[in-house]
C-alpha cells in the first residue's frame, strides 16, 4: 500500500480529519503550523477553509462589529474593532479563489444612529479588500428585528440628505464601489417587495462601475454613456469625493441625531478625541483633505464648519471639567459616566461657544516652535475659517503664514494643491524669502492684520 500523502493523519477518515482541523482552529490562538505539513493537508484545509466565507455586518451596537464564519469548517471568528495587525492578517487572505458571502442586516430608522454604525464597519472592512483580486462577492440585504430596506412600498432613508434622496441601501453599497478586480459581483434584496420598490440605478451602475476596474482606470464602462444614468455618472466621476462627501455629512448629522446607537457613537467618538491636535495625524490629515477637495459638502452640510466648532467645544469641556484627564481614561470609564451615552451636542449646552474652534489651554504661543509643537491646527483652522467663512482672525504670525504653499494661503482650500502638499518650508522658495524671521509682511495682501 503506497504511503498516504497525509501521513498518519490518511488512516482517519475525511470526517474525523475535517472535525480535528476545526479542534486546530478553534483555540483562542489558532495552530496554523499543521498548514506546513504536506501540500496535501494544507490544499485540504484551504481548499475549505477559503472556499466560501461568510460575513455578517449588523448595525446593533451590541452586536459583534464583523463577523466571519467558514459553514465548511465549522469555523467562526469575531472582530470587536481593527487594528493595524487585523487589517495586515486579513488583507492577506487568497481572495482570489475565495467567495464572500457578505450578509448586510437591514438598520432600524428609529434608531438613525444604527446606518452610521453600518457604513463605518463597511468601510473598515472594505478597506480589508481593497488591493486584493476576488473571485466574487455576493452582497445579501437582509431583514432584521422587523426592519427592512423598504417600508411600504419605499426604500428606507434612516437620515434624510438634503436636495436628494440617499436611502439606505445605496449608502451601505457606495463603500464597496472603491473595489478593483471583481470577478463576479451581484446583490441580493431581501425580498420581492424590496425588489420592487426600490431604484436598482445607482448599484446598477455601481456593480457595472466595480467590475469594469473603474475606480483605477476610469469612469468608461457601457453604462456611462446610457442616458438613463447621466445623473449617476457625475457621483462615480469623482467617487472618492462622493465618499468624502457622505462621510463628512454622516459624522456631521451624527451630532444631533436621537437614540442610543447614536448616542453610543457620539461617546466612542469623545474617547478617540485628544486635546492636542497636529494636522500630520491621519484623521486629521483626512478632514483638511475634505475642506480642500470638497468645499461644496461644507456648503451643503455645515456652513462655516458651526457644527463643527461646537462639537470640539464640547469635547474641550469635557477634557477641562475632568482637569484634562479624559484623554487617558480607559473605555469602561467613559462608559462608566456616560452610561447612557454621550448626548446630543447643541449649541445650548456647551460652555464658552463663540463660533470659532478653542486654543490649547496655557499654549504661551511666542514662537514657531510653539506653534509646531502645540497650535498648529489651530493656525489652520482659524486660517480656514477666515478667509472662507468671514471668521474673525485670532491670532496670526508671519513666519506661520509664509510657510504655506501659494496656492493654500491665497485660496483656502477652495481647489487643491497639484503636488497634494499640505505645508511648505520657506526653504522651498529661497529666491523670494531672503529677509530674517522678524521682516517683511507674508500674508494675503486683501486681508488685514
């Protein structure tokens, strides 16, 4: 009898061989060592193992954020939040020989807060996917605790968006949109009724937009040049825009929207907030490209960034009533004093509010160095608000307003840097800045000191 390819594992039959590869992949850490066995054993397991993976994305707040099962292996993991290791481990997977499953749960519009708490774990997990080949992906829109994606006879809009309609289903679809090499891509309605009610336009064009590479080559597919479709084609012309816009308006209205799932994101997003702001950090990188690329989302969703001061007003008293403590403290103890959450954040409750963002406490600004270290967000900000919105100047310095690209200082973000910079040195421009630190007016000539 020839030796088995499976080594001793080839006396046990295929079951007792599937169940002792679950044992392995069932403990808290894994045992991926068996995979190095033979070619044989690790084809057999990821032959299954990658084979179909289901994955359920649920807008309870108490709910597993994402959720992955393997129904051939029996196998099914949890995960809470990303992290850099989770994104890395998870954006390796072989998807190109793998089929997802993706089991989209249907958010409660009482709850307005369950749809935001949907697109951001869409995105987090598309973000898993996106320099990956798939071999295809079926995106199933279910029913969930009595809610579904239309409501007699017309698609579910948990938040209204102002001059159009952005009901629920296309919301939760536009994320998946960033996706490249797709091989295979349908959606699935929850039923007949939702099959009917809803516009199929915008995913129509979306699913024809994937499986064409739009998004790294160009908005040409056949249905760009359909007429049916003409005010779809400007959304993908510029889809990372479009993506900017939606999460701009979303984190905006999340302010004031009532119920519990809202109220929880509102808390979670107080705890990641910190008193020292630097524009180099990737969130705020990320919000100063929208300001720049976008001006028309701040027109339409919050006119001179008012929301937003008052959403950093209150973060700021929150941080001074726990004498400055609230940056350090752990989850439990947020929740521990918000226990119902974090409350809508209006005008009328917050302390000291005079429509302009607040300075780091004691900030002793004298220098460059102190503005590098502590304010310069702020120099930003209040640099924006100024020269687009009519906000009165607080403080500027000349060596801070010279360090701006031409294009930033004198535009305000109103069109963007062809070289995508954010700040650059005076060394940048040796010829026309030859005088000392203390000399010489660098500021717009149409504004006053």
């Amino acid at each position: 009898m020839p030796p088995s390819p499976f080594g001793q594992l080839g006396v046990l039959p295929l079951e007792l061989r599937l169940e002792t590869y679950e044992r392995l992949f069932w403990k808290p850490t894994p045992s991926v060592s068996i995979l190095c066995c033979s070619r044989a054993i690790c084809e057999e397991i990821t032959g299954r193992l990658y084979d179909t993976l289901d994955i359920e994305l649920t807008p309870s707040w108490h709910s597993s954020r994402l959720e992955i099962r393997c129904k051939a292996l029996r196998l099914h993991w949890e995960i809470p939040y990303s992290t850099p290791a989770i994104r890395d481990r998870f954006s390796r997977l072989p998807y190109h020989k793998t089929n997802l499953q993706i089991h989209i749960y249907a958010p409660d519009p009482h709850d307005p807060g369950q749809i935001i708490l949907l697109w951001n774990n869409i995105r987090n997990f598309t973000s898993f996917l996106e320099a990956a080949t798939i071999k295809s992906i079926t995106i199933d829109l279910k029913e969930h605790k009595g809610s579904d994606w239309q409501d007699a006879g017309r698609a579910v809009e948990s938040i209204p968006y102002p001059g159009t309609r952005q009901p629920d289903h296309n919301v939760v679809f536009l994320p998946f949109c960033r996706l490249c090499n797709v091989k295979s891509l349908r959606l699935v309605p929850s039923s007949r009724r939702m099959d009917r009610a809803i516009d199929w336009g915008f995913i129509n064009y979306g699913r024809d937009f994937i499986l064409n590479n739009g998004y790294e080559t160009y908005n040409d597919g056949p249905l760009s040049r359909d007429p049916h479709y003409r005010d779809v084609v400007r959304l993908f012309d510029d889809l990372d825009g479009t993506i900017r816009d939606m999460q701009f308006f979303l984190n905006t209205q999340l302010d004031l929207l009532p119920g519990y799932t809202a109220a929880q994101l509102r808390l979670c997003r107080a705890h990641c907030w910190r008193p020292v702001l630097f524009p180099q950090d990737p969130v705020y990188r990320d919000f100063f490209a929208t300001l720049r690329n976008c001006p028309r989302a701040i027109k339409l969703h919050d006119p001179g960034l008012e929301k937003f001061c008052i959403r950093d007003w209150h973060h700021w008293n929150i941080c001074h009533e726990a004498d400055w403590q609230s940056p350090k403290w752990p989850w439990d103890e947020w929740r521990r004093r918000y226990p119902r959450g974090m409350p809508p954040l209006s005008p009328e409750t917050v302390l000291g509010y005079w429509q302009a963002i607040p300075s780091s406490p004691g900030h002793g600004w004298k220098n460059r160095g102190d503005i590098e270290r502590n304010g310069e967000y702020h120099f930003w900000m209040w640099s924006y608000l100024h020269r687009n919105w009519g906000q009165q100047s607080i403080m500027r310095f000349r060596f801070f307003e010279r360090e701006w690209c031409t294009d930033c200082r004198h535009m305000g973000f109103q069109s963007g840097c062809e070289k995508g910079c954010e700040r650059l040195s005076r060394f940048d421009f040796r010829e026309a800045w030859e005088d000392s630190d203390d000399e010489g007016d660098y500021s717009d000539p149409e504004l006053v000191l």
